[in-house]
C-alpha cells in the first residue's frame, strides 16, 4: 500500500484565513536644392527613415526571423524542428514562429525574444528534469524556463505536462516559469501540470505559470489572456521581493472538490506586487474543509500572502472556499464579483489598512466579508445570502464599515464574532505556494 498525501499544506508557511520605409521620387524627375535646402531634406529623409524603421521593429506582425515545425508539414520552409534549437539559434530580439505540430521538449530562455505559436503548436514534455531550483534550493521542473532575460514573449502555445514523468514530490513541477526575468505571457494554454501517481496528490506542486525573483533580482511580467487549468497547487503565482506582475483577463480554473494540495486561483505572495485585473477564477475547493468546525486548510480563488500594495479588481471570482483574501496591508479590492464561496468567506481581510470597495459578494458560507486585521474599509459592497454580512473579529479595531447593502442576510454586521464560532475560524489555514 503506497502512503498517501492528503495534507492540504506542508512546508512553508500558512496562517489563518482570516514589427523600412525609403523615399522614392517619378524617374526623370529631377531636384534642384540649394545646400541649406538640401542639408534639411537629408535631415528630414533621415529622421522619418529611422522613425520607420524603429516602427517596422515594433511591429508585432513582422516576419518572424526563425520558423520551426516539427515534421515540415504545415510549414515546408522552417529551418528547425527543434523550438530550443531555434532559441539557440536566435539572436536578441528574434522573433521565432512555432508551426502546428507537438514539441516534446521542455524549453529554456535566457536572451530576450519573442515565441509565437501557430494554432495548434503544442509543447508536450516528456519525463522533465530539473532545470532550476527555488529561492530554498528545492529543484523545479519546468517546462518552459525564462531566465534571466529582460524581454520574452510567450504568445498562443498550447503548454501541456500531462508526461511530465515525476515520481516524488521533488522536483517541483511548473508549467511556465519566470525567474529574474521580465516579459508577457499571453494567448496560451497551460494546462495538466500535476502529477499522476495517486499518492502524490497532496504534494505542493503543480504551478501552471509562475513568476519569481531570486537574490535580489527583479521580475515584471504582464500575464494576459491565457487559459489556464488542471493544475495541482497553484494556476497563477507572482512571489517574492523583486517581482511586479500584471495579471489580466485570464481563465483560471481548478480541479474542483480535491483531497490533495489545497488549491488557490492566483497568487501573489512573499512581497511580490502587482494587479489582478479583470480575470476569471473559478473551483479551487479543498474537500476535507466541510465546515468552520473541520476546516484545517482552505484554497482560495485570489491568494494575496505577506504582500502590500496588490490591486484586485473587476475580476470574476466563483465556486472556492475564500474568494479573495488579503494577507497583506494596503491592499484595494475592489468592483469584484464573488460566489459561491463554500463554507468560508467571500473577502478575508486578513490584514491591515485593506479597502474593499463596491464588491458583489453573493452566496458565502460563513460570512461575505470578514474583517480580521486592523484599520481596513468595508465601503459601498452589495451583499446577498450570507448568514452574516460582515463579520469581525474581536480586539481587532479602528475599522470603518458603511454604505454596505444587505440582501437575504440574517446578520447584517457582527461585532465581536459571536463566541459559537469564534475558536473554529481562527484554526483555519490558507495554503501558499512558494
């Protein structure tokens, strides 16, 4: 019999939830100038010339100065089957076209260019090796390593690591990783990075994109329209001191009720900044957690953690046990649509000098806002179904809660907590990756 993990959270740290012009003229035609005249035509020629030229290079339809297809099918011309053999090949600043075809290689990257994928290119790994280690030393897995670059684009893959082949808990497996480097994410599909062997659902890996910085390095990545799901611990992560992430229009989706690692939507965590603008993030359930009595960890659908300064806004956020939950100080929430908010809460205010601000909290199971921390704001939010509107915790204070609307809500606001469950919520934990 194989020992099975079903701890939601082990190691770390958890807390309670609380893309060339030229000028041209008619032949025959001919130009008589002066010398001041003709100094001034040159300077304008070349000015609007270089003007162009920098134009051509920002272009993002310019012809891709690599191609690569993996059986010369689609794409006869390409000069590479290999998409690594390609980034090897690049220059700074190429830009490499990935045809349709299936690539089964894990990627590295450490000059900046630019990948594009043709409908239907697809990076499958198979039996992925470590290739970088975490800011603890643990070794990660990735299957496509960004590293100390300051300008890659990965734009329309298909990032599978359904083979990913691991046996243990380490390495830690990622689907795309960022480390001290800098870029945009865009227009793929990251998907089925967990691992397969039954007990090793509770392990905490499975980052499907993931961005950090390490010894006082930087990272800023733009994370934009991407599709993201079957992961096993975390869909988007932006930790560490360094790191400043843009996380926009996304589809964040779990795997629903699980045993395994608790599960959180995004994160961003450990001093990482950023804004988590305008996503959709759904089904990150731990199932052990059934009530406020017998919930030791819970997953969160947008996880800030030891982090200030974070924006979430606009988002979408739906079917998790702590809708969005601000661990860190100065965080705005804000113009959110929260749901179905299992057993616990749809905002956690866990920390201090937090606004939420014009939220649509509807359907939470033990609260819809809760209010944990210090000096936070609790302004203008609509409420609908929740046992208690907003709950606060006691010897907290200096909070200011108004112009808050309450619907089918037995208890508008609680304060203090009632004592009935007051010990049981405060031994519940959130999970963080790191």
């Amino acid at each position: 019999m194989h020992n099975v993990l079903i701890n939601g959270f082990s190691g770390g740290t958890a807390v309670p939830y609380s893309q060339a012009a030229s000028l041209s003229r008619p032949l025959g035609c001919r130009i008589a100038m002066t010398k001041p005249a003709l100094s001034v035509f040159l300077l304008l020629s070349l000015s609007f010339l270089v003007s162009n030229l920098t134009a051509a290079a920002q272009d993002p339809n310019q012809t891709p100065n690599l191609v690569v297809d993996d059986d010369k099918v689609q794409c006869p011309a390409a000069t590479f089957t290999s998409i690594q053999a390609a980034i090897n090949a690049a220059s700074p600043g190429d830009l490499i076209r990935v045809c349709p075809g299936t690539y089964r290689e894990q990627l590295s990257i450490n000059k900046s260019l630019s990948i594009e994928g043709d409908n239907g290119a697809i990076v499958l790994p198979s039996n992925m090796l470590p290739n970088t280690a975490s800011p603890s030393g643990t070794p990660i897995a990735a299957a496509i390593l960004v590293k100390n670059s300051a300008n890659v684009e990965i734009d329309g893959l298909i990032v599978d690591s359904d083979n990913n082949g691991i046996t243990g808990c380490a390495p830690t497996l990622m689907g795309i990783l960022y480390q001290n480097a800098s870029g945009t994410i865009e227009h793929n599909a990251v998907r089925n990075t967990k691992l397969h062997t039954a007990r090793l659902i509770g392990c905490q890996s499975g980052g499907a994109i993931v961005v950090q910085s390490l010894g006082g390095g930087t990272s800023k990545v733009s994370i934009n329209d991407n599709s993201v799901h079957n992961y096993q611990k975390n869909g988007i992560t932006g930790n560490e001191l360094g790191t400043e992430v843009t996380i926009t229009k996304n589809v964040v989706t779990g795997l629903g009720s699980v045993i395994g690692a608790a599960q959180n939507g995004i994160q961003i965590g450990y001093g990482g900044k950023g804004e988590v603008l305008g996503n959709t993030v759904t089904d990150n359930v731990w199932s052990p957690c059934v009530s406020i009595t017998n919930c030791v960890y819970s997953a969160a659908g947008i996880l800030i953690f030891e982090s200030d300064d974070v924006r979430v806004e606009n988002n979408s956020v739906a079917t998790n046990q702590i809708g969005v939950y601000a661990g860190g100080g100065h965080n705005k929430i804000e113009s959110n649509s929260i749901s179905n908010s299992l057993v616990l809460v749809g905002i956690d205010l866990a920390g201090d000098n937090n606004l939420a601000n014009d939220n649509d909290v509807t359907n939470s199971g033990q609260a819809a806002i809760l209010i944990g921390g210090n000096q936070n704001e609790v302004l203008g939010n609509d409420i609908t179904e929740a046992p208690i509107g907003i709950l606060e915790f006691s010897g907290i204070f200096g909070n200011a809660v108004s112009g808050n609307l309450f619907f089918d809500t037995l208890i508008s606001v609680q304060n203090p907590m009632p004592g009935h469950i007051s010990v049981p919520a405060l031994i519940v934990q959130v999970a963080p990756q790191r």
